[in-house]
C-alpha cells in the first residue's frame, strides 16, 4: 500500500488567508498598534493559556460554556476568551511594578468555543486600550478614549463613522428612579433594539414584569435623539432625584465638553441613549462605533467604564475605561461587503533582482545594499526564462525590477522597470534607492 494522504483542512470558524489578503490584514493591524502608540500606550502581551481558576474567577453561564479547557498533567488550564481578564490579573499580580494610570494596549489571539456560522470566529485577534487608574480616573480619559477611536478609524481610511456614547449610570439611575429591580434584565432587552424593535423589546420588558406605564416611559426615554446639547438638555429635565443618574448626565456632560479640545467633528460622534453594552461589568461612559455606510456590520469598536478592573485578585480599588476592535471579524466584513478593494500584493518586496550569466555575487551585494536603505527586496535565484522572471514578479505585485548583467555591473547603470506601467528608466544604483525608497506602501 502506498502512503495514505490526509486531506488538509482546518476547523469552522477559524480565518487563515492568502498571501494579498495576509498583507492587507497586517496592515491594518500595524495601522491600529502605531495609532495606539501615538497616544502613549504601552504594549502588553500575555500567555494564551492561563489557570482555569484565574480566567473563571467571575465569569460564568454562557463564558464557561464557550471556554476552551483542558488538563495536561495536574494543570487545570484554559485558553484566554478576551484580554481584559488576563489584564485584570496582570495589574493585581505587577501593581507594585507598574505605574499609574496604565496606558496598556494589546493586540492578540482569543478564543471561544462559538457555534460555527458565516462570519463568527472561535480565534480572532482583539485589539484593545485600556487606561487604569490607582483609586481614581478622571472623566477626561473617557474622552480621550473617543480620540483614539477617532484617530484609528481615520488611519485605517474611513470618514464616515458614528461614536455613539452613553452612560450607565444614566440608564441606571432612570431604571432604579422608575423602581425596576432586574436593572441587569432591563438592559439586556434595551440592548437589542437596533436589532428587533421597539415592539419586540416592549414584549421582553413586559415579560420581565414591568407595567405599560414603565414600558412607555423607557420607551421614551430611549427616543430621545438630537444634538449633544439637546440630549443633556432633555435628560437635565427630567424630574428624577436619583444621584446615580444625576451624576451620570454629569459625567455624560462633562465628556462631551472635553470632546471638542481633541479635536473630533461633530458628524462623527452622537449621544445614544439606547446603547447599553449587554455586560453588567460597565459603571459609566459606554461606547459602539458604527460605519455609516454599512450599518449592518454592527459595532466595530466598543467598550466603556468600570470601576473595579482586578475585583477578583486584589483589594484594590482599580478603575478603568477601556475599547476594543474585533479585527478578525471587521475584516472579515469589510472584505465580504467589497470595502476594502482588490489586495494588490502577495508580498512585501519593493525590488526584484534577476542576475543574467555570471552575476549572482554582483546581485547579491546590490540586494544586501538596497536592503540596508530598508527597502525590502529580493534575489531571483532559480534558473529559466527571463519571461517566467518577470512574470513572477507581476503574479506578487512587486512594482520594480532590475536586470543585473555583465554591462551593468560594468556601466554602473541600471534599467529599471515599472511593472505597473512597463516603463523602464535607466538609473544609477543611488537613484534606484531613492525613487524606491520614497514610493508609499
């Protein structure tokens, strides 16, 4: 019998990508970690596998179910299902090391054991900001956070994008003022009116016990739209004495006045009264980013405020305000729905070298030189005709090419071609350097 071949394949709900499309990935990721650096964030990186009790200290339901877990010799182990819980024991376990507030971001695997379906991944990359303080945090970082947002969604190339923000304690405080006991319930089923209406979530409301009364007034509440001003303005009206509330329009207030000082346009960000962020780990300002001109993608950047990050490892009082972006799954649909164009290369080459004859010594020195003005750029080094060269070359999208033969070397003059336009320009190895050198990615 001959050697049985396995067929290659890998598990639903994992995204492995061809060459353009890896390039174009990495760019986006490298153009979300430089905005986040340029706002002096710290880079952070943690195990993938963490103790199974560290990782399930609060979690519970619905998180236990997804976590992947397994034993290997005594070691009860786990692979991480977000980066805010290996955050939260990074700071209890360093506090003393670290200095605050901790500006930390981090780009990275999770993993969740997801129902496999179109568009729902078991390992995705997060990238994620968070800011900690030591007791305290200022409101201004809720508004900053909205700058970072801003910055990377501009860096990534889009214009038309809303922040929506809220606040919990606004939500909240105006459930606790109407006497609803299940807050947590309540927002849950606010939370999915974008996604099945008014009608469905006054059904859920009403399952929940509340009266028509109630029901209406939320309603209503959450109806609220306009301006900035209008919106605190409406809230700032309502007759309530409740202080989580109260100072939850404070806060919202506040942020909103610092918003302009960091320099972002009214049309990007709008107060939402019906964003809620399902989890009951938020205490404040609350954000979703949405792409105006594909809504159906959902929220493609999200997080908020929460005042103790490392409840379960330490005594501490650590607050923090933190955002995440679902890389693998904006990608994912971004390229589904046709945003992101035709990748154009497989490669990070910027120069092609293809020695003639006797020259390969010659082309390598050329490719170490080139090299060493940080152009990437490689050595054709199989045997055959000049056409599969070239056509090697146009099949990764690699722009430039030279030919190294015996009367260059000796002429000191290169022709080098354009392998979009054809065009061939004769060049000293200097100017070859420069023209290259300056190209844009």
């Amino acid at each position: 019998m001959g050697n049985e071949i396995t067929i290659p394949s890998i598990l639903p709900g994992f995204m492995e990508l061809l060459p353009a499309d890896q390039m174009l990935f990495n760019k986006m990721l490298d153009t979300i970690r430089n905005t986040y650096e340029k706002f002096g964030f710290i880079p952070l990186d943690t195990p993938l596998i963490e103790k199974s009790e560290i990782l399930l200290a609060k979690s519970g339901g619905e998180t236990e179910k997804q976590i992947y877990r397994f034993t290997k010799g005594d070691n009860d182990i786990s692979l991480r299902f977000d980066l805010t819980v290996p955050l939260a024991r990074y700071v209890a376990q360093h506090y003393n090391d670290l200095t605050f507030p901790f500006r930390r971001y981090h780009i990275g695997k999770v993993y969740r054991g997801e129902r496999p379906q179109k568009g729902r991944f078991r390992e995705f990359y997060q990238c994620d900001i968070d800011i900690i303080g030591n007791e305290s945090l200022s409101v201004i970082n809720e508004a900053e956070i909205l700058s970072v947002i801003y910055s990377t969604f501009k860096a990534l190339g889009f214009d038309d994008f809303t922040m929506r923000i809220n606040n919990r304690k606004v939500l909240n405080g105006f459930f606790e003022g109407l006497g609803i006991s299940d807050k947590a319930g309540v927002l849950r089923a606010v939370d999915k009116l974008d996604k099945i209406g008014e009608q469905q979530v006054a059904k859920e409301l009403s399952e929940l016990g509340l009266d028509e009364a109630a029901i209406d007034g939320i309603l209503k509440f959450l109806g609220t739209k306009g301006s900035s001003k209008h919106v605190i303005e409406s809230l700032k009206a309502i007759q309530t004495a409740n202080p989580m509330f109260l100072q939850g329009v404070e806060e919202l207030e506040k942020v909103c006045g610092y918003i302009g000082y960091f320099g972002i346009p009214g049309k990007n960000f709008e107060l939402d009264l019906t964003i809620a962020r399902g989890l009951d780990y938020y205490t404040g300002t609350i954000y979703e980013t949405v792409l105006d001109k594909y809504p159906g993608i959902g929220s493609v950047c999200s997080g908020g405020r929460y005042d103790s990050l490392a409840g379960n490892y330490t005594n501490k009082k650590l607050p923090g305000v933190g955002i995440s972006i679902g890389l693998t799954r904006l990608f994912y649909q971004l390229r589904e729905a046709g945003i992101l164009g035709a990748a154009k290369k497989s490669t990070p080459t910027r120069l092609l070298i293809i020695p003639m004859d006797n020259t390969m010594n010659d082309a390598l020195d050329i490719s170490t030189k080139v090299r060493g003005n940080g152009i990437p750029t490689e050595v054709y080094f199989n045997e055959g005709k000049i056409a599969r060269k070239f056509t090697y070359a146009d099949k990764l999208g690699i722009p430039y090419v030279i030919v190294v033969g015996e009367d260059e070397i000796k002429s000191g003059l290169f022709k080098l071609k354009d392998m979009a336009t054809g065009e061939q320009e004769t060049l000293k190895l200097d100017d070859i350097i420069n023209k290259i050198g300056n190209m844009e990615d």
